[in-house]
C-alpha cells in the first residue's frame, strides 16, 4: 500500500530562519510526487511536481528536491505570508493518477 | 473557466437529510476527482472520472455516497441521510487526464451536519 509520511507536524520559524520540511514515501513505482500549499479555508495550491530521483525545482523561497525514498520542501528566509500548510502527495505508477497524500505539515512564520 | 469552482462553500444541514455538492472542472479537463478532508486529516480519496470511461469508486466510504458526472464537465457528490462524521471539507480536482500531470484542486465545500 502507497504511503505517505510528512515531518515535522508542525513548525515555527522566525522570519528569515531557512529550513526544510521532510516527505518520506513508499510506493512500488513513482509517476510523480507534488508539492501543495493549503491555506486555511481553501484548496489546495499546485507548488511542484517532481518525476525522478535529483530532480529539482524552485519557485521564490521555495525549493523542493527528490530522491528514491523522500522529497524536501526547503524553505529560504521565510516571510510570514510562507505560513500555511503544506502537502505532500505522490502518484504511483501503474493504472492512473490515484494519488496519496500526507497529512501536511503545518508552517507558521513570525515576524 | 479559470479554475476549478465547487458550490455551495458551505453547507449546514441536520442529520438524516441529504445534501448535494458541485463541481465545475478546468474547462477541457477530462479527470476529476472528488477528496474529502477532516479536521487535521489529510486528503481522503473518494472517487475519480477520467472521460467516458466507469468511474473507480474505491474510495467512497458508504453506500450513502455516490457520484456522477454529467456531460463529461460537472460533477455531483450526494451525501443521502447524513451522519455527523460526514462533517469535513469537500475537495474536488481536476486534471488534463492525460497522463503525470497535475490535479488542480477548487476551494472545497464546508459541509457541517448537526
């Protein structure tokens, strides 16, 4: 069974202070893993999708790398408007996108 | 349309009654997919339409639940003679269906049963 597992469950960072959030997983094959933000009360927010082991990509502050096991959400000199919560989830190969998600680790950035 | 859209953003309603939520995909996206989300829960999958092809239901957790999608575009997801514990955000995605690509998820449903 495909499982997702996301570190810390919660954390809290002072503006500016980089870190990095952890997305372990264990599926038989990987189409793909992503990378949301989900602020509270809405949707999920599409950040990545990383396809094969030492991919990366990086948008902003936000930089998330991947290898056969687990994927990083590094986070450079957060700002506030950084907190939410974010999401892991990954696409197994085989049949179609059924995909699993973690439970998300929830970041709060003080100014 | 620009995104995903679901309605009604929130819905109250007393137990043992039935209640129906919406869904309008990316326009031209062939797969969607419906989740629910509990309060410190991550995303539970409950049933996906890639075109005309049968729906996978796997994830519906009762026989209360059910869901079509009409046209190939809007969805439904009818809750019948609701409970308490179906209380939590409604999601709905969409894709391209064309393979690796991105669910593009709308702003969910609140739905609160008393």
């Amino acid at each position: 069974e495909d499982q997702v597992t996301q570190s810390p469950e919660a954390l809290r960072l002072q503006e500016g202070e980089s870190s990095s959030l952890n997305c372990s997983y264990t599926v038989s094959g990987l189409r793909g893993l992503f990378w949301y933000r989900q602020d509270p009360g809405k949707g999920p927010e599409f950040l990545f999708t990383l396809y094969s082991a030492g991919e990366e990509k990086e948008k902003e502050r936000l930089k998330a790398t991947l290898t056969k096991k687990e994927s990083f959400l590094h986070i450079t000199a957060p700002k506030p408007e950084d907190s939410a919560t974010y999401l892991c989830a990954v696409n197994p190969t085989g049949g179609y996108q059924k995909v699993t998600f973690g439970t998300g680790t929830k970041l709060q950035v003080i100014p | 349309g620009a995104g995903v859209s679901q309605s009604p953003s929130n819905k109250v309603t007393e137990k043992g009654k039935d209640v129906e939520l919406r869904c309008d995909p990316i326009s031209g996206h062939t797969a969607l997919y419906w989740y629910r989300q509990s309060l410190g829960q991550g995303l539970e999958f409950l049933i996906y339409f890639q075109g005309n092809s049968a729906p996978d239901k796997s994830g519906l957790p009762s026989d209360r639940f059910s869901a079509e999608r009409t046209g190939g575009s809007v969805s439904t997801l009818t809750i019948q003679r609701t409970q308490q514990e179906d209380s939590a955000v409604y999601l709905c995605a969409s894709s391209s269906g064309q393979g690796r690509e991105t669910q593009y998820f709308g702003p969910g449903t609140r739905l609160l049963v008393l």
